[in-house]
C-alpha cells in the first residue's frame, strides 16, 4: 500500500481490503476518484480532507469482461479501449455516439468513470445509456460502530441517477447488454423553451416492429422514459397514430418540459411521424 507524504496523506491501495482498513483507522479519509468523483471538494487546487484514498492502483477497476449477455468494462478503461475492445459486439448507436462526442485525444485520456458521474445528466449518451439498459455496479462503505463495511449493488443507471451521490461511494462497473440495434434515430428541437433531444431504437422483422425504445432529455431533467409506449409498439407494422402523439407531447408538459404550440409541438409529431421511414433508411 504506497502512501504520499504532503499536508494531505494520500493513500494508493491495491485491494479493497486495504481501503477499508484505511476507512477504519482514518475517520475523515475521503475516496477521490479524480474526474469522475463529483463529491470531492477542492479549494486553491488542495483537497479539504486530511487523508484521501485513491483507487487507481485496483486492478478490477482496469478490466474489460463479457458474458453471454453483457460485455463489463471498470471504470478506469479508456474509452478508446472500451470501444476498440467492444466495437463488435456493441450496439452501433453507443459506438458512433462514443466517436462522435469525444474525439481520439480524449478518448485516449478520458476514463468509463467519466461515463458514470463526470458527464451532466442533459448529455444525450446518459439518455442512451438509459435505453441500452445499461447497469452500474455501486460500492457503498458503511461505517458502523466497530469496523467499516463494503456494500455492493448493480443497478440500472436510470434508477442510479434518481439517487443522492454518496461520498463512500465508487461507480465500479459498467454493464452493457449485447444487443445491436441496427435501427437508431438521435434528434434534436432547439425552440424557445430550450433543446429537447429524441433518441428512438428499434429491431424491425420484416417491417414489423420486433423490439423498441423512445426516451427524451431537456435541460437538467432526469432522462424521460416510457415503457408501456415501448411495450405497445410491439409487433406493429406502423409506429404511433395520432392521439399517441398527442399523449407523449401532453406526458412532456407533465414531466417539466415548457411546451410551446407553434414549434415543439408540430416538430415532434412530425418526428414521430417519421421514426419509421428512418429507421427503415438507416440498415447497418
């Protein structure tokens, strides 16, 4: 376990034991992720806490694994080696949005861990994350009376964003379901209200729709998510008929999204109007 002498002692343990025995003889050590730990609080460039603990030295943390179903990347991949590793097997859409937001020099730099906690929920690739159903894997230490103890949980992302950051806690994994999507449409409405942006995934079997998924994001508004409108596209030939439109327009308003009838509105619809004959121009 290599420690660094400074005002601040900074620990670089190599397992999770180590960490906790850190935890338990250290009553104010603070776990500092660098980039993606939005809960450590820095003033003229010195951390507030007497001793931190950095987990880069965790060899977990720097993996890339794949089950039947998933492929498991640690927070600390690059996300150049995350996409170079996966590109075969991820979905398209999480491929090209990986390229798209982040050029080579960043990816070559920037961390999974980023992906986790450094990026603003309005990022239309949290939003994707949501609909690939994507899962974190959480440590959480809990200090009890006599020892410290490490709590691990795997949760999809969406029901993560709804929770308050912890400081004990470590964004550990990402879990992506292998599954292709080889139809995919990313819009954005930029309107006097702000910028809504539309991401619709689906799987079409001979015109029929096989499999779906229809989110939003605007502003700092948790990603907008629907399942019964996803479950009731199944196995249809057509996408939405007019009062649906009218109903996912009216679901908007409801969850915090200024409405605005003279451009939004008719925007979306039209969007909606034309999900299919995208889906069906874009075959990979």
């Amino acid at each position: 376990m290599a420690k660094k002498e400074g005002i601040n002692q900074i620990y670089q343990p190599r397992n999770w034991n180590d960490i906790i025995k850190i935890v338990d003889n250290k009553g104010n050590a603070q776990l500092y992720t660098g980039q993606w730990n939005k809960n450590l609080k820095v003033q003229g460039g010195l951390d507030l806490h007497s001793h931190l603990i950095v987990p880069q030295g965790l060899e977990e943390l720097k993996r890339i694994g794949r089950t039947e179903e998933h492929i498991e990347v640690g927070a600390l991949v690059s996300l150049e080696e995350f996409i170079n590793t996966g590109k075969k097997i991820l979905p398209i859409v999480l491929f090209d949005q990986i390229r798209k937001d982040f050029p080579l020099p960043l990816r070559n730099s920037l961390k999974v861990g980023h992906l986790l906690k450094g990026l603003q929920v309005s990022n239309p690739l949290i939003l994707l994350l949501c609909l690939l159903d994507c899962s974190l894997e959480r440590k959480t230490f809990k200090t009890g009376k006599k020892k410290t103890h490490l709590k691990t949980q795997w949760l999809y992302l969406q029901q993560h964003l709804q929770d308050k950051y912890s400081n004990g806690e470590l964004l550990c994994t990402l879990r992506v379901p292998i599954y292709r999507w080889d139809h995919y449409l990313i819009r954005n409405i930029q309107y006097s209200g702000g910028l809504l942006t539309i991401i619709a995934l689906a799987d079409l079997t001979r015109g029929y729709v096989s499999d779906f998924r229809l989110g939003f994001i605007y502003e700092e508004l948790k990603p907008l998510r629907n399942k019964e409108w996803e479950a009731s596209i199944m196995g249809r030939k057509n996408l939405f008929n007019q009062k649906e439109k009218e109903n996912i327009y009216q679901y908007l308003l409801d969850n915090g999204v200024p409405g605005d009838e003279e451009y939004l509105k008719p925007s979306l619809l039209m969007i909606l109007d034309n999900l299919l004959y995208h889906f069906q121009d874009r075959e990979y």
